[in-house]
C-alpha cells in the first residue's frame, strides 16, 4: 500500500491550515497586545490550583450535573485525543510513527473509548440543543456545526483504524480497542478487497485531517475561540478579593488633565477583559441567573460581553485598533458604549450572579462598572437621582442628604463610647450611614449594641464623627469622590489608633475590607453575621428558650458571593433555640440579589418588575414565619417586598442581630465606665 501522497496532500493541508490559523490568531494577538496593561501573571500557585479545580476539573460546569457532565467528559477526551491527532498529522510524513509506541496497547485502549464517550456525549448535547432546548440556549446553527465536526472526528478515526488494519490483515492490532476491533471485523467480513479498504481507510484519513484543520480555522472565528481561550482565562483570572472593584491610579491627576476615564473604547480595555471577550461560550448561565434580566430589565449580562466582543472584532476588521480613536460628537456616545444599552449599565445590582455562575471566569461587573465611571466622571451623564445621591455623599457624607451632624443622634443617651472616650477599645464599631439614619436599620445597630454589650466585646463608635464609606459613590462610578472619602475615613481611623473594625452592613464590611487596602488602609474587618456565631461558639452569648421559628436566610451578595460568607449567619440563626432554618434551591451561591446593590438603592425602579417582589415570592416557596437577612439594604428591599405582596402578617423580616438579641439570657448591667455625648 502507498502512503506517498500523504506527505503532498498532508503537507499541503496543513501549511494552509496552520496558515490560516496563524494569520488569524495573530490577528486576535494583535488585538489583546493593543489592550491596557494588567498584571495577572502573580500568585502562581493560586493560578495553577485555580486552573486545575475550574479549567481542568471543570468544576463550575457541575452545577448542573448533566450538562456539566457531557462538558466534561468531551473536555477531557479532547485532552487524551490530542495524542492521536498529532499522531495522525505525523503520520502524513511518517506513516508508521507512534505516538505512545511504548504503551500502545493501554493507549488504543484509552483512545477507543476515549472517542465513544465523546460520541455520546455530542449526541447528549445534540439531543440538548434540539430537543431539550433549555431556556439559556438559544438556536445556533454555528454549535451544530461544530458539534457535527467534533462527532465527525470520533466517525472517521474508527473507520481509518478498522479499514486501515482490516486492508493490512493486522486486526489482532486492534485487540484493545473495543469499538475500532468492531470496526475492523466488519470490513474484514465485508469482502472489499485490501485496496478498496484500503481507499477507505485513507479517505477517512484525510476527512479526518480537514476537519480538524477546519475546526481549528473556525475555533477563533465563532463563539468556540473558549476551546482556545478558556483554560488561559481561568489561569489568568481575578485572585483579589471578589468584592473589590479595580482601584484607578492618579485619578486627580487624569481629571485635572482631563483624560477620559473608564471604558468607553476598545483601548480603554484591559488586555484580561479582551480576552474575557474572547472566551464566552454564549452559554447563558449569567443571563439566567441575573436579577435585573429575570425582571425585564433591559440588562443581559451575556448580551454585554457579546456586544463588546462584537464591537471589538468590528473594529479590529476595520483595521482601527491601535489608530488613533475620533473622539465622538456632543451627546453622541463612543461606539464601545454605543453598543450598549445605557439603561443596561444602570441596571445592574453588581451582585456577581453573573461571574459566579460563568464557567469560564469571564468578569462582567468590572466591565459594567468601567463604563459607569466614564459615563459619570468623563461626560457627567446620569439621571437626576444620580446626581443628587452623588451630592449628597459629597455635601452630608450620606446618601440620603440627612444633616451630617446627626449621625450620631441614634445613640444619644445610650452610654455608647466614641472612640475618643474610649480609644483603647478592642473594636470600632463602624454603624453606617443606613445603620445610623434609616429608623428600621437602627433598630440592628441597638440590637448589635445589646449583643455586644452583653458579650462583652470592647467598642466603641465615631458617633457624629463618622463618614460614609463611599460604597455607594464608587459603584455609581464615581470613583475619585470614594477615593476621598476613604483616605479621609483611613487616616481619621490610622490616627485613632483603629486595628479592628465591627460592621453589620455588607456593603461598608465589603469596602472597609477588601478595596480600602487599596489606598494603604488595613483593618481587620469583621460583619456582625460572623462575630456573632463566633461569641456563640466561644460562650459569649447566652441565649434563652422562646418559640419555635421557621426562618429562611437570604443571603446578601456582598457577604455572599462576594466574600463567601454563607455558613455562619446559618451557625449563628441555628444556634438560636427553637429556629429551624430552611433553604430554597436560590439560596447562597446561586442567592439572588434584592435589587439594593450597586448603587440600585438609590435610583427608582422603573423597569420591569420588581426585583425585591421576585426575591419576596422564593424566599416564600418554603412558607417561612421569619426571613432572616444580615444587611440594611437587604432588610429595606425585603421588607418592602413582604408590603407589597400583602405578607405581612404571615411573615416577619428580621435582621440576625434582632433574632439574636430578642433571646439575650438577661445579664446584671455591667456599670459603664464612660458617659458618652455621641
Ligand atoms: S452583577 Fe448581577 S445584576 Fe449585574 S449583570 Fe451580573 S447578575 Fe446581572
Ligand atoms: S459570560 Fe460566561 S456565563 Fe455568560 S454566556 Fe458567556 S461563558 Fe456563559
């Protein structure tokens, strides 16, 4: 038999395939290396432990187990295959070249079975697309091709390996390869003579090369670039802390000069969030599970990357990336954002549904917030709420406007120490601006106070001298009014002598926490929900019988999926006698926003439905007496929610704070030793 063609046609294949590939990934390489700088080449060993646990284990995917299952199992047969294809290539030159010569045996083993798994599963995920058809996978004739392909490879490798030996009368070659052995039986009955099996055999050979070389022409064309992109995006994904937005350097300087800040162009990009771009699978996870989508709001998270990656091929076609950028005309927005929807922006709660659910690791909010900063610190375009929230945290250092001066009003003869009374207190105890102005949070910070009071925890507060963390003004974008506030609040508390700080709003934990050592302030920082259960456990709080409670949490995102805080409000609510916790399947990772974050507190919901009112109906589902939540804004969303569906006498809403201190075992009053003027 002759093999010598293969070295012209395989030859000639690949130098066109391979050629083509290389031109385009250049192209793509081209695009990423025009891009911002970011450093993501840090923390090794996190990266490596990250890239094993999600890239190759692909242990996000399992959230829902079939699909993560026939992902999976397609992932890791295309690792093993890899052997055989570049076999398959070589044997264009060197006909009887291979790979795992030493363990043949064992390989065509792993190989033969390797390739029927990978066939069932693109049957699975065929039977998905057109007769499952799950809500989050739209039509794509694009996936059906590619699944087509990818079956086609596992065809054309049985029928080369059967007709291949069958023509050589070599069939004991394929004792270990179950399904190629079945193969080769039958063209070995089926009396074709040696060289039509042998035609057979080659032609297969070939159609199996083009479809690879196809394959991977189309890999960086389609949305299957992740075939590629994904296991780099997952090593090169975010380690920081979840919670913490990207901090802008000289950013009085930029405004001074007047540079565009925030995203509004393909060069405002980091190269991290082009390749993000690059890696989405389409695969609709994010848009699922997005509050602001599931209430008709004009914001779908996949939409965003898609419509940025759309916008960036665009450009990079027109041959515009690294030109110089036109700047865009009075009220017209630049292209990049454009082709956003602006509502969209404003829509969305930052609760990190979205990336937490993206099995690829593609980061959405710092992209949705990028463009809020341009929107709000480049071209001053907001709506009036907007703008008078920004005030307010400006003038009042709050975002509802109250009088500065009565931020300490709440404990006006409680006897509470100011850290000026008491500046050797173990904690600060940072209250908030909704702990000390909103009446119903006020309420969570006397029953802190009670808590801690009877724990014995040493603290005390800034009273009327405490400021607003600037949360709020930086994720509405504006990121030079929080770097203010914070290097105020940090140097007040640096000299105070502050080393720990108590909060009971996630919001203020999240910032004080995770983005204030960004500008040189660390503290350690720790949310009511987790000091709580900790004094339980080390016998600091006492709690008495009561009456049963059937109590659901709502996770908040800030503590949840932003700081992975979900087991200890549990430890804390089980702790209390009589509390029976139940959960519903939207609970903890999968929690969904109340529709507060992201600045969403203070701008009106005008859109869709309610987020607050979905959040109240499946915290429902398991008919609770209390919904237990650990977060100011949580408990105004909630609250409001249970009002508008009418609930209110069959459920209450109830900080953990509140549930705890309702059980305090009375204590004699220990004497205070300052009398504070809060
Ligand atoms: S952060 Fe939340 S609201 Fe914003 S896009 Fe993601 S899932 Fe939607
Ligand atoms: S961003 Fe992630 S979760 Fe959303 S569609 Fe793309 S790959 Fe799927």
């Amino acid at each position: 038999m002759s093999y010598d063609y293969r070295v012209i046609v395989g030859g000639l294949m690949l130098l066109i395939g391979l050629g083509l590939f290389t031109r385009t990934i250049l192209g793509r390489l081209r695009v990423l290396q025009a891009a911002k700088p970011e450093t993501r080449w840090d923390l090794v060993g996190a990266r490596v432990k990250k890239l094993l646990t999600v890239g190759v284990g692909q242990s996000k995917m399992f959230k829902e187990p079939a699909s993560g299952l026939l992902h999976a199992f397609t992932f890791w047969g295309f690792c093993i295959l890899g052997i055989r294809t570049t076999q398959l290539f070589v044997q264009a030159f060197a006909p009887g070249f291979e790979v795992c010569a030493a363990f043949q045996e064992p390989y065509d083993f792993l190989k033969d079975i390797t390739e029927f798994v990978v066939l069932v599963a693109i049957l699975g995920f065929v039977w998905r697309r057109l007769v499952v058809k799950p809500a989050r996978i739209a039509y794509s004739g694009e996936a059906l091709l590619i699944l087509s392909f990818i079956g086609g490879l596992m065809v054309t490798d049985f029928l080369y390996d059967g007709a291949h030996f069958a023509s050589l009368n070599q069939l004991d070659r394929l004792a270990m390869a179950p399904i190629g052995g079945m193969v080769g039986k039958a063209f070995a009955g089926s009396g074709l003579s040696p060289t039509a099996l042998h035609c057979i055999a080659e032609t297969n050979y070939l159609i199996h090369l083009a479809i690879v070389l196809t394959f991977l022409n189309l890999l960086p064309l389609s949305k299957h670039f992740h075939v590629i992109t994904s296991l780099p995006n997952v090593f090169l994904s975010k380690l920081e802390p979840k919670g913490a937005l990207s901090f802008v350097p000289d950013i009085e300087k930029a405004l001074e000069e007047e540079k565009p800040l925030g995203l509004s162009k393909v060069e405002d990009l980091s190269w991290k969030q082009v390749l993000d771009l690059f890696t989405c699978t389409e695969c609709g996870r994010c848009e699922v599970n997005c509050p602001a989508w599931n209430t008709d709001k004009p914001l779908n998270p996949k939409m965003i990357i898609l419509d940025l990656r759309d916008h960036v091929y665009a450009e990079q076609k027109a041959g515009r990336i690294g030109a110089p950028v036109a700047v865009s005309g009075e009220g017209e927005l630049p292209a990049l954002i454009g082709q956003v929807n602006v509502d969209a922006i404003w829509s969305c709660t930052t609760c990190r549904s979205c990336s937490e659910q993206c099995p690829v690791m593609i980061e959405h909010v710092d992209k949705i917030l990028d463009i809020r900063r341009h929107l709000v610190m480049t071209r001053n375009e907001y709506s009036k709420e907007i703008g008078l929230t920004l005030k307010n945290i400006e003038n009042k250092s709050n975002p509802w406007g109250m009088a500065s001066g009565k931020r300490g009003d709440w404990a006006k003869g409680l006897d509470i120490p100011t850290l000026e009374d008491k500046p050797d207190a173990e904690y600060l105890y940072y209250v908030g601006c909704a702990g000390s102005f909103d009446d119903r949070a006020k309420e969570i910070t006397l029953a802190t106070i009670k808590i801690l009071r009877h724990a014995g925890v040493s603290f005390a507060i800034l009273g009327k001298k405490e400021k607003c963390t600037g949360d709020s003004a930086r994720r509405i974008g504006n990121e030079y009014l929080f770097q203010e506030m914070a290097k105020s609040n940090i140097e007040q508390w640096q000299e105070g002598g502050v080393k720990k700080i108590i909060t009971t709003c996630p919001h203020c934990f999240n910032t004080i926490a995770n983005e204030y050592p960004q500008l040189g302030g660390n503290f350690e920082v720790v949310h009511h929900s987790v000091l709580f259960p900790r004094l339980i456990a080390e016998g600091k709080i006492q709690l008495k019988d009561g009456e049963a409670q059937r109590i659901i949490f709502h996770d908040s995102c800030y503590m949840g999926r932003h700081n992975d805080v979900y087991d200890e409000p549990r430890a804390a609510l089980r702790a209390i006698p009589g509390a029976e916790i139940v959960e519903i399947e939207r609970s903890q990772k999968l929690g969904m926003c109340c529709g507060a974050g992201g600045s969403r507190m203070f701008m009106e919901e005008k859109i869709g439905t309610r987020i607050n009112d979905l959040r109240v109906e499946q915290l429902m589902e398991q008919k609770p007496q209390v919904i237990a939540s650990s977060c100011p804004f949580c408990m105004t969303m909630l609250s409001d929610g249970v009002g508008a569906k009418d609930l209110r006498d069959s459920v209450k809403t109830k900080d953990i704070a509140e549930l705890i201190a309702d059980r305090l075992v009375e204590k004699p009053a220990a004497p205070q030793a300052v009398q504070a003027d809060a």
